[in-house]
C-alpha cells in the first residue's frame, strides 16, 4: 500500500486522481490500482530508476547559486503522471487557439493602427508604459501576420474545479523539451502502465514546429534553411535548444555563427563560405538580438538582424516585439480583447485579477495583501512575487511601498487553491500541487500539443513549481474517458 | 557544416584520443614496474614532460611520486590535460553540437564522465588502476565504435576523425618517447636483454604486438618496433597510417590544398629518416620535429576551416 489516503482526505484543494472520499476519478481508476498495489519499496525503487535514466539520457537544466556558479542539474521528475480526459482537453484545447488568434491580432494591431486603444477597450496609459512595446517594430508586416508563433500558457485548476488561464508566455517559452523526454523516462520507468492506457501521443511536436517555422520562410518553394538560436551553453534552457535542433534535424546556432550582409540577408558562417538563413527560431531575448538595434553591448546576438528582418528577408520567430501581449497587466485584458477581436466570450477563464493602476483596485489590494498574491508585470520564473498568506508583515511592508511607487508595474490575484496529483515522496503517494504549461504553435493552422509540461512543487504544502525553486516535473496524458 | 560545429566535433576527436592515449601512456609506465630488472624503477617524470604538463604539475606538488603523478594525470580536474578533464571537456563539446550526433552516442560520452568520476577513488592504487584505465579504453573504443556505425559519414565526421587521427599520430610519438627515456643503463651487460623486452611491453601497451608479430615476423628489435609505429602503413596507431587517413579525409573537403602540403612533408619525414633514429638522442629529435610538422598541420586546418578567434 503505497497512497497516503489520509493525506487526500484531508485535503482542502482538487485532486486529479483522487476524490475527497478516497476513490479513484473515472478516467484514473487503473492508475489508482496499479499505485495502491504496489509495495513503497518498489515504487521508490521506480523513481531511483527514473532519476537513473535522467542521468543517463542526460536531461539537465542550468541554474546558478554565488557559491558555485553554473552547474547543471539533473532534470527533477516525478514519476506518477498526472491525467486530463480527453473530453475536458478538448475544450482546454479549444480555448487556447481561440486565447493565441486574439492574441496574434491584437499584436498585429498594436504595431500598426492600434484600433483597439482608438476604440478606448485598451487603455492608452498602459500601452504608454509597457516595457515589451518595440518602438522598432511599428508597422513591420511579419509573415502571415503572426508574431507569437510559438506561446506557452500556464494553466491551473483552482478548488472550485475550473481551470484558469494563470499566464500567456509570448517569448521565448520553454520546457516542450521536458514535456518530449517525461515521456520517454515513463516509458522507460512504468511499461507495464501503456498495455492499459494509450496516453494521446506527443511526439510529433518537433515536427509541427518545424512546418509552423517552414511556414514562415520568405523564400517559399524552395526547402528552407532554419536555425535555432541559442544564447550559448550556459543559459538555463540551453538543454532544450540543443534539443530541439536536433529533433528538427537544424542547426544550432550562436549569435557569432551569423552575419548579415548588404543585400540585408541572413548568413551563416560555414567551412566553405557563407550559406544563408530563412528562418531563425531564436531563444533570445529581444533586447539581446541585435546590438544595431537594442542593447550595444550584446554579445549574444547578430548585428543587423533587426534590419534583416523588417525587410523580410528572414523570419523570426517569435517576432521581436511579441513579448508586448506577455505582460499580466495585459493578461487581465485578455477576455476584452477575445471579445474585440474575435467577438467570442473567452473558453477559458482569466484569473480574476485587480489592476493595481486603478484607484480602487490599489486601494483594495493595500488593504489585503495578506490574502493576495502580487505579481510584477514583466518577471517570469517566479521572481519578484509576494504570496499574501505565506508573508511576513515586514514583507507586505516592503511591497505595499514597491506598489505605491508604480501601481502601473502590479496586478493582484486571489491565493489560489491550485491542484494536486499523487506525487511520490519516499516511497509514499501524497498529494502535491501542479500547474500545466500547454505549447501553441501558430502558423499557417494552430496547433497545440496533446496536455502539456506538469510542474510540480515537490517539497510538501509548497506552491512554487519553478525547477530553480524546488519544482519538478510530471509526464502528462490525455486519456479517453 | 558550421565553421563552429566543425572545431567543436574536431576537438571532440582530439579530446577522446587524448584520454585513450594518455590512459596508455600510464598503463605503459605501470607495466614497465612489473617488467623491469629490480632495482630499476621507472622514471615518472618523463611523462609530464612528454605530455607538456610539467611546468604545471611542478607549481602544485613538491617531489615527483608515482601516486601525484598518476592521480595528477588521471583524476586531476584542475589540470585540463587529466583523462577526467578530457573527457569534461568532450563532454561539454558534445553538449554543444548534441543535435548532429547521435542520441546514444551523447548518453555513452555522458556516461563515460559520470563514471570516471564517480570511479575515480579506484585509480589511486596501483592494482585498481589498469581496471580503471583500461575501462575508459574499452568504453572510448565503444564510442568510435557507435559513432562509425551510426553516424553519418559526411563533414561531421570527416572532421571527428581528422581529430582523432592527429592527435593519435602525435600520441603515438609521445608514446614511444617515454619509452626511449626509460633506458637500460649501458655499463651493466647482465641488463642488455631487458632492453627488447621494454619495447615489447610497449607494443603490447598500444595493442601493437600481436600485429607487430604477424608482420614483422621477427623477434623484437627496437629498429624493426620503431619503423613498425612509425611507418607500417596498415597498422592503425602507426604514424604514417594515420597521417594516410588524414589525406583521405583532407582530399573530401573543399580547399584543402594548404592542409595537403604538410600531408606531404609528413610523408617526406617519414620516408626518408625512420633509419637514422639508432640512438635515443636522434629518436629523440626525429619525434620532435614530426610532433611540429603535426601542429604545423593543426593550424592550417584550422586557419582554414574553424572560427577566427579574436
């Protein structure tokens, strides 16, 4: 007997295996078998043998700490998967491509005629504030109108069963490399799971990425020549990079192995002489792209890469300036755009969410930080948040003056009870919280990947799932009812 | 192929040879304990010498002892010629191109460092480090094994192999020249046998004897060894097989006429003065001046294929 029943029976939040009384969902009922009848030895022994093959197959990511600079850690996995029936994840599915359409739009407009702050749905002020806002891609036509190309949005089922929009990634989100290779340790770990399951496959999203990056080639007809571009080996997703080009068979490529030339095309530097470039799927900020036309001290981009492209002779994805949809002020307008671009009621709920730029919303959010959860608008990874009920006061001090001196730069949200799913913790199935990060693809269809990467806050009561915070990862199936 | 890729996967090839070559190094050294006359112990200080490390080994240890020497060379990490550091180094370079080689390939380089590191307490003594040594022989040897048979052989691997074949050819004249600084002293006639013996544990050091027997056919003579290493044509670790190999392969790429000539000064140094090696001082010369044709070599390669470096 390995599941700490009494662990999910006293339990305030929505398991996805197991109810308030201790019965397996419907679609879980075999899992839940399959853990309940196996001996704590054994099932330790299954997560040894995944942290095993992680070594082998050497899934890593970069973190730092002062003491010992980069070093590279082992991927931290969980070897229980978490379900989603296939019914619910057609809608989740659904809701996505809709939330990506109006987002890709809304993009567009904001570089070229802004109707929607003409229209008075957007303010103005918040636009007028936004760090992501690209002065230097007003007006550039990408191809097919798209600029996220690629979007990572985060997802969590609160108490009350819903799911929610928590964030939308524009950048460069990441972590598709983990969802890929999660699967392979299961396989590798819990054969025995796939002769009575048949999760929805994930494989082919290599190949998708591929077509959505051909899709954008400015030399259509001929077999286009993509790249990724990678910061270099000591970024923290640099695993994925290296990963990713190798699946789609391209070239991983850094920032000296390019070189625009006068004709404002794209080339990379080979043993024979230059060869040139179609498509750049870049792993780089936007600020660091392009010393010409960002930062001048960058080392990691290529000079003239902005010129390049506006004049599209190459394609990036994302395109620079994407990033302006990935701010959480912007997150709390994302229901009005849906409405005004698409004229569709979202699929998917936002988080209710106080803008702290308004005077009443600030005045609430002061009065309860200690049951809220502040956000800055432009940090990811966790950083920079303040969690109301795990606060002390001296930090909610902190914040409340962090707030007041730039209100434009918080949102609020309520303390979510996100949700668990059986997790192993030395030899013992207890329940741990886990949120989902879904990847979209945009190009000439929309497609996005069967579930997602589940992170899960390992450490017992814990909310942060962030793999530089003690977080981890879970394998994730869609599964027929 | 990227200009960047290409010096990646050539120093990758270097890198694994450099490892395989230094665990024989050791392994002929240690050998030598066990074949010499007693009384006679072999020098270890060559082998920093030979490897161009001495300088930094004498900044860190006082006295030259079997043990510092080995661990130094083996298991050391801050010295970035040690086969851990090697095999570091090859490591992070796979990591680097891990999209042109094949998925198994970068889980048995992984692998290879992990276990050298977490093994490395068994190299110390000498009874657990031929096992230690001759392991990381065999898994490199699994390597080029797996990247022959599973890899392309376009450009990639063109340039793995000019690596490997260049710095093997440089390792096999180190090789031979800690042999030749391990001599019999000449005033004890009762000694003279061992001196053939020495040159047979070498060959059997660098898998060379039983075809050095087949070949040959001739008992073992220091002459006939060292035209066998240096000039055999068929025998993979000799000089000239490999400095034939990095022909073929130079001959594949573009605008390698540079890289050819020193191809052909090779040749010449082989052909022509293998004879006039009969004294040790004269062996002595005749590596250096082949170890400088080869990076002679190494720089127009690349200066013609590999990233300027600024």
């Amino acid at each position: 007997m390995s599941i700490n029943f009494e662990a999910f029976q006293q339990h305030p939040f929505y398991d996805e295996m197991i109810t308030p009384k201790g019965n397996a969902r419907s679609y879980a009922r075999k899992m839940y078998k399959f853990l309940a009848e196996m001996d704590p030895a054994e099932l330790d022994n299954r997560q040894k043998g995944a942290e095993l093959a992680i070594k082998q197959m050497g899934i890593t990511f970069r973190v730092y700490s002062k003491e010992e600079g980069a070093i590279d850690r082992a991927w931290p996995f969980d070897i229980i998967p978490r379900m989603i029936p296939r019914k619910e994840w057609n809608q989740v599915e659904a809701g996505l491509k809709q939330r990506v359409q109006a987002l890709n739009l809304f993009i567009d407009d904001l570089y070229h005629d802004q109707k929607i702050v003409k229209d008075k749905v957007f303010p103005a002020s918040v636009l007028a504030k936004s760090v992501n806002f690209r002065e230097q891609c007003v007006g550039v036509n990408p191809p097919l109108g798209i600029w996220a190309h690629i979007c990572g949005s985060d997802l969590v089922r609160h108490s009350d069963g819903v799911i929610y929009v928590l964030e939308d990634n524009l950048r460069v989100p990441s972590g598709v490399s983990y969802m890929l290779e999660n699967r392979l340790v299961t396989k590798r770990v819990f054969p025995e799971l796939f002769e009575t399951y048949s999760p929805m496959p994930i494989d082919d999203y290599p190949a998708d990425l591929f077509d959505t990056l051909a899709s954008l080639s400015p030399r259509p007809g001929d077999t286009p020549e993509i790249v990724v571009l990678t910061p270099g080996i000591y970024n923290s997703a640099y695993f994925e990079h290296a990963y990713l080009a190798q699946q789609m068979g391209c070239e991983l490529v850094e920032g000296r192995d390019l070189v625009v030339q006068d004709d404002n095309c794209v080339y990379m530097r080979n043993i024979d002489g230059l060869s040139r470039v179609d498509v750049i799927y870049r792993r780089i900020d936007d600020l660091f792209i392009d010393p010409e036309a960002f930062d001048p001290n960058s080392m990691l981009g290529v000079p003239g890469l902005m010129r390049a492209w506006k004049a599209g002779k190459v394609a990036l994805a994302n395109a620079p300036g994407a990033g302006v949809a990935d701010d959480k002020v912007v997150y709390s307008y994302v229901p009005e755009i849906i409405k005004y671009y698409l004229d569709q009621d979202p699929i998917i709920p936002n988080v209710p969410t106080w803008r702290c730029m308004d005077k009443e919303s600030l005045d609430y959010v002061l009065e309860h930080l200690a049951e809220l959860v502040v956000k800055p608008a432009n940090e990811s990874g966790g950083y920079g948040m303040l969690i109301g009920p795990a606060s002390t006061k001296a930090e909610r001090a902190e914040f409340a003056s962090l707030i007041k001196a730039d209100p434009r730069n918080y949102i609020a949200q309520p303390t979510l009870g996100i949700s668990t799913v059986p997790t192993v913790d030395r030899g013992k199935v207890e329940p741990r919280h886990v949120d989902l990060r879904p990847f979209i693809l945009s190009g000439k269809n929309i497609e996005v990947t069967m579930g997602g990467l589940t992170r899960v806050a390992l450490r017992k009561g814990s909310l942060v799932v962030n793999s530089s915070q003690g977080g981890g990862s879970k394998d994730t199936w869609i599964v027929e009812e | 192929m990227l200009s960047r890729v290409a010096e990646t996967i050539y120093w990758i090839g270097r890198y694994q040879e450099r490892a395989e070559n230094t665990a024989r190094l050791i392994k002929v050294n240690t050998n030598l304990i066990l074949d010499l006359p007693k009384g006679l112990m072999p020098d270890w200080e060559p082998l920093i010498t030979i490897l161009g490390s001495a300088q930094l080994y004498h900044e860190r240890h006082p006295e030259v002892t079997e043990r510092r020497i080995t661990n130094f060379l083996i298991t050391d990490e801050s010295n970035p010629d040690s086969i851990i550091s090697c095999l570091a180094s090859a490591r992070e370079s796979a990591r680097t191109i891990r999209e042109i080689m094949p998925r198994e390939s970068w889980e048995l380089i992984n692998s290879m460092y992990n276990n050298a590191l977490d093994n490395k307490a068994s190299s110390y003594a000498r009874q657990g480090r031929l096992a230690y040594l001759e392991k990381i022989m065999a898994d490199l040897q699994q390597l080029i094994g797996q990247l022959a048979g599973a890899m392309t052989h376009d450009r990639a691997y063109v340039f793995l192999n000019l690596g490997r074949k260049i710095e093997r050819a440089d390792m096999t004249t180190r090789i031979i020249d800690v042999r030749a600084e391990n001599t019999i002293p000449d005033d004890v006639p009762e000694l003279k046998p061992f001196e053939d013996m020495l040159w047979m544990s070498m060959l059997k050091s660098l898998t060379a004897y039983q075809m050095y027997r087949q070949s040959m056919q001739v008992r073992i003579r220091r002459d006939e060894v060292l035209s066998f290493l240096f000039c055999h044509t068929k025998f993979p670790r000799s000089v000239s097989y490999c400095v034939d190999n990095m022909r073929y392969y130079l001959s594949t790429l573009p605008n390698s006429e540079v890289c050819l000539k020193h191809i052909e000064t090779l040749n010449q140094t082989l052909d022509s003065s293998v004879k006039k090696t009969s004294d040790n001082p004269a062996l002595h010369q005749y590596i250096d001046k082949l170890q400088i044709q080869l990076a002679d070599l190494h720089i127009d390669i690349a200066r013609t294929y590999f990233p300027e470096h600024v």
